[in-house]
C-alpha cells in the first residue's frame, strides 16, 4: 500500500543524532510515554464503549505498532509548524495538541499496517510478526482496523474544538479516501498481467494519490493546521510542490523492497516481486531491457519460487537499477525545484518551507549503502 520504507527503516529507535529542538524532543523523542497516556484517556473518555474487553483489544492494537518506532509522521508534523510559525515558547496546550494529532497521525499509519499486512501476505512488520498472523487475530485484523480508525475519529473529536478538528478530520478522511484509490489502481495493475501496462505514467497517475498525499503531504497540511493557516490556497501549494518529492519517496520504498533480502534495511519482508507489483522497479527495468531480458523478467516476476525472485534481482543487478534510481532522483528533485521557484514570492507555505522540508526528508531516503543484491 502506502507505507514507505523510510519510514520502516526506522521502526526501532536510530543511533543517528538530529539537531533537536525541544519540540522534537518533547514531540518524537518521549512519544512512547505520552502516546499510550492519550490512548488510554481517550478510551476512559469514551463512555459510550462499556465493554472492558473491548477496551483492552483497542489499546491493545492501537499500541502494537505504535510503541518503539519512531514517529516520523510526528517530526514531519512538529517540523512542519514550527517552520511555519517559528514559536518562542511552546505552551502546555499547545504541545498536547501536536502530541495528539502525532499519535493519531501514527494510529492512521498502524491502521494502514493491519489492511497492508493482511492484503500481501506480509510475514513480518517493525522486526515483529505482523498483526493478523497472531493467534487471537487473523481474520479479525479487519474487525480492528475499523474500530481504529473509528477510534482515531473518537481521539480527534475528544481532543480538539471548532476549525482544527474539523481540518485535521478532513485531511485524515482525504488519507484514506486517496490511498484506498492508490490502493485500487496499484491492485489492478498487478492483476492484470499485461505488462504493457506498467508504464511511467501508470505508475505515476497511482502513487500520486496513493503515496504523495499521505507521506508528504498530510504532515505538512497537518502542521497548517496548527498553525491555523490552512486554507485552499495553501493546500493548492502543498499539493502542487509536493508530488514529485511524494512519488521519489514510494520510489524508495520499492527500490528499498526489491533488493531487501534479509529484512535488515526494512524490518519488514518484502513482496513487491511476489504480487507482480507494478513498482517503480518493475517499471525501470522493462523500459530499459533488451527482449531477453524481458522474456527473463515476465517468466520469474510475479512468483513466489525462491530461484525466480533470486533471478529477478540478479536481473536488477544486471540493469544497474540503483544508478537509474539516481538518475530518477536527480530528475524528480529538478522539477520539485522549478515548482517552488514558481510558487508566489507571498506564498504559505513558502519556497524556504518547502527547501528545508526536503532537506529534512533526504535524512530518510538518501541512504542507498544499504541497498544491495547479496544473496549471501
């Protein structure tokens, strides 16, 4: 679905040092003690549910891929207003509110989780068994992802008043309607099984609505949104800049998922090979081979046989994918900057927002040493 590999890079906690600043700290770095405080208030506030059962199965699922990864939907947040309003001080109010919508900001990636895991057979998800492949789960993974994101719902309602609930619902309601979209072009095409089909411009007509609005896009709109400057205008201008700089995140995460054979860059098992998946990879690969090589690639793509996917990404070898995907890199990264350059000189977000949000997501995706073909 739409969960990118930069961000699963960081299911555990890194050793890598960013310049903090004390709403990153209090925002990304103690998020394991108040996301489960505000799960639980939300749930003693939610009288309607009297069930304790049912209670304990909602923290229960709300806190399984919540608890020792990091929130980067949250830094993007944090970043994202403190950009935009540069606060001197940050009152108590003020962090609970960027405290609430990171951990309903993660709940909507962890609900993402539960239907992604389930719909590709995932075996492993944050270096743990994914959640439907529990005992006291399986088919019930769907039952939960609906009570969560009705439970998301609940946390916004209970936490925030007037214009920003009303914003912060319609941008997580905007998340669920593009990527269950993304969702359904990305199904298509990999049920096809023409690959005459995975174009460029498929690919990109898919994981614009799919992947751009909820990883890049969302955090942004979100950081508006506390800083009440959320409108249509500024929605336009994150909407417009961010799409190439979306599409190049998804981009990793399929070029992070074709060569992860271990689990080790991921923390999840990658199946983009196995579900015939119309990945930028896949793309790349058929609009440079010769046609041995694409007789090679539509005779293994698509199988769960171990020596077929091993002949896959030796084939990615073969057609040096990594320096294409420089390549895309320093291509997407040109026409994010003739956008910005084209934004109004009064724009909000403005050309230096955008600059130093890129900046901030390069910490994620700029890493390829650890993108390799090794099946040893």
């Amino acid at each position: 679905m739409i969960f990118f590999k930069y961000l699963r890079n960081n299911v555990r906690r890194s050793s890598t040092k960013p310049k903090l600043s004390p709403l990153y700290k209090d925002v990304v770095r103690d998020f394991d003690n108040y996301a489960p405080k505000i799960i639980d208030n939300g749930l003693a506030n939610a009288t309607f549910i009297k069930s304790a059962a049912v209670k304990s199965r909602i923290k229960e699922f709300s806190e399984y891929y919540l608890i020792g990864r990091k929130p980067v939907h949250g830094e993007f947040v944090a970043f994202a207003y403190e950009t935009l309003e540069k606060p001197e001080v940050i009152s108590e109010e003020l962090l609970k509110k960027i405290q609430v919508i990171t951990c309903t900001a993660e709940m909507v990636q962890a609900y993402f989780f539960i239907w992604d895991d389930f719909e590709d057979d995932a075996k492993t998800r944050c270096g743990k068994p994914c959640w439907h492949l529990r005992p006291d789960t399986e088919s019930l993974a769907f039952n939960d992802a609906c009570i969560m994101r009705s439970f998301i719902e609940e946390l916004v309602r209970q936490n925030f008043t007037a214009e920003l609930r009303d914003n912060v619902l319609r941008i997580y309601n905007r998340v669920y309607f593009f990527a269950s979209m993304g969702q359904y072009l990305d199904t298509i095409a990999a049920k096809s099984n023409n690959y005459d089909n995975f174009t460029r411009e498929q690919y990109n007509a898919t994981n614009v609505i799919k992947s751009s609005f909820y990883a890049i896009k969302s955090p942004i709109l979100l950081g508006l949104a506390l800083a009440n400057k959320f409108n249509e205008a500024s929605y336009n201008h994150v909407d417009r800049v961010c799409d190439d700089i979306g599409v190049l995140a998804q981009i990793h995460n399929d070029v992070t998922d074709a060569f992860n054979i271990d689990e080790s860059v991921t923390g999840k098992s990658g199946t983009d090979i196995q579900e015939r998946k119309c990945s930028w990879v896949a793309v790349a690969v058929l609009g440079k081979c010769n046609t041995e090589q694409r007789r090679i690639f539509e005779e293994n793509y698509g199988s769960s046989d171990p020596k077929k996917i091993d002949r896959i990404r030796r084939l990615y070898e073969e057609l040096d994918i990594l320096q294409l995907y420089k390549q895309e890199q320093k291509a997407r990264y040109e026409t994010f900057l003739k956008k910005v350059s084209d934004l109004p000189k009064n724009a909000i977000p403005s050309a230096e927002f955008f600059y130093k949000f890129y900046d901030l997501l390069q910490t994620y995706t700029e890493d390829t040493t650890k993108i390799r073909y090794d099946k040893h």
